[in-house]
C-alpha cells in the first residue's frame, strides 16, 4: 500500500477519534486535579504506610500513534530454527513451540532470554523488544516492543514466553513493523500528578506500595483497519498483607481511569 493512501485512511481513522473522545470524555472517569495539593497528598500517603520511590512531577509530551497490520512474521518465519511454528492470520500472531525447552530460574531468566531473543534464527525482530518485569509472572515472561517513541504494552506488539517447571517451552509473538504519529505531541499528565490523584480517588488502599509505575502506549481503537494508541501510565500497586498485586491504568493525556470492558480488550491484555 503506498503512503498516500495510508495518509488517507489515518485521516478517515483520526477523525473518527476525535468523535470518539468527545462522547467518550462525557461518560468517563475523570481523575479529579490535585495539583495543589500534591506535596500534602504525599505525605498524607506516607502516613497510610503507602509505599514509593521518588515521584517524578515533570509533565512530558507523546502522541497519539497508529499502525497498519502486517504479515511480516509469516513472511520470515523460515529464518527460525529448532523451534515448530504456527501462524494465526486474523490476529497476526505468530506461536512457536522450541526442540529443547531452555532451563532457567527466577534469577537467571532475563539474562539468558535477553540472549536468546537477539538471536535472529531464535525470534524474529527480536532487538525490537525489550523485557517488562510489570507485566510478567512465574509462568510468563512479557517482553514489549520499543523504540525513539517509547514502549508499547499491548497485546498488538509484544513476545511472551511461556514457562512450566523451570523450563521455558516455546513463545507466542506480535510485531508491528512502525508506528505513525497522527497527530503533534501534547503535554502529559507527571507520575506524581497520576499517583497522587489515583489516591485522591481511592484507588490506591492503605498499607500498600507502589511497585511500578510506567508510562507505555496501548491501544485505544481500531478503525479501518487500523489500531490508534495512546500513551497511558501503568501503576501497578501491591498489597503488603496479601502481597497481590494489581495494575491501574491512566490515559496520559486526559488522567481518565481506563477502565477494562466486558470483554477485557479496552487496554493491554497479556494472554
């Protein structure tokens, strides 16, 4: 597809966004702005044994991005070697079952798949990627695409590996070959403005801690064809007597709650 014609279809996608926002922005969460008040919020939080780092308060830029799907992965998977692969057109993904699962522990994993993956005959693109302990358990570990424009949590863009007994057994993988910024960059809301609002609202209990807290791009919506992506931040907050953990995520631009809908595919969805 030449690029006069991709510069159409964003633009017939864009402007579906921007209606989108509108009737969207009247229906959301709005976090309510505590800018004021943050240095008393922080040390309010302290007090409830809330547990962090030190809070960024610099404002950022990002974009709003797009992406065309493409069959890149498919189209090279003959590289690969030692491994039995599987392509799924519809969702473009490509899964991989390895001849000799790789041995690893809690402690070693990265670095040996931080090896594995730069190996071209191993995973494709694999330079592309990088690891995301936010998003990864015992028995997956997550890595997520990245670039000059910043990372991407999405299920749209990402490798995980599975792991069973110590053993790493294969991966699924996704892979966007660019992004296109759709639109001039905008201000973003700072760590310490979502932070502090997520506790104005009652959205990080007491005796917790703030184990991450990063900001990446998702997906927003798709539309001819198309999958726009925002930049939202990702708090993931962990109950220090239950020691479970859960992920909040805020729109970067507007500080709305993203909420997940009924059928979980309203943000990153590591499946």
């Amino acid at each position: 597809m030449d690029f006069k014609r991709i510069e159409v279809i964003f633009l017939i996608v864009f402007f579906s966004l921007d209606i989108f926002l509108f009737l969207s922005f009247r229906n959301s969460q709005q976090l309510v702005s505590s800018t004021s008040n943050n240095t008393s919020t922080v040390a309010e939080m302290r007090k409830r044994n809330i547990s962090f780092g030190s809070l960024d308060s610099k404002s950022g830029y990002a974009y709003y991005l797009g992406s065309q799907p493409n069959d890149d992965l498919e189209e090279n998977s003959n590289k690969l070697q030692d491994q039995k692969v599987e392509y799924e057109e519809v969702n473009h993904t490509l899964s991989s079952t390895l001849d000799s699962p790789i041995s690893v522990t809690s402690s070693n994993r990265k670095k040996i798949m931080d090896k594995f993956i730069k190996k071209e005959s191993n995973v494709l693109y694999g330079k592309n990627y990088k690891y995301a302990p936010q998003l990864s358990t015992h028995s997956q570990m997550v890595y997520v695409a990245t670039s000059n424009l910043g990372d991407t949590y999405d299920k749209t863009d990402q490798l995980i590996f599975t792991i069973s007994n110590g053993e790493v057994l294969g991966y699924t993988q996704t892979y966007i070959r660019s992004m296109i910024i759709l639109h001039e960059r905008q201000s973003i809301k700072s760590e310490k403005d979502v932070i502090t609002n997520l506790y104005a609202n009652s959205e990080i209990p007491n005796n917790s801690k703030i184990a991450y807290a990063n900001l990446a791009y998702t997906k927003l919506l798709e539309a001819k064809g198309s999958t726009i992506y925002i930049p939202v931040w990702f708090v993931t907050i962990k109950n220090k007597d239950s020691k479970v953990s859960t992920t909040k995520r805020v729109n970067a631009f507007t500080g709305n709650i993203i909420k997940s809908s009924t059928n979980g595919d309203s943000s990153y969805n590591a499946q």
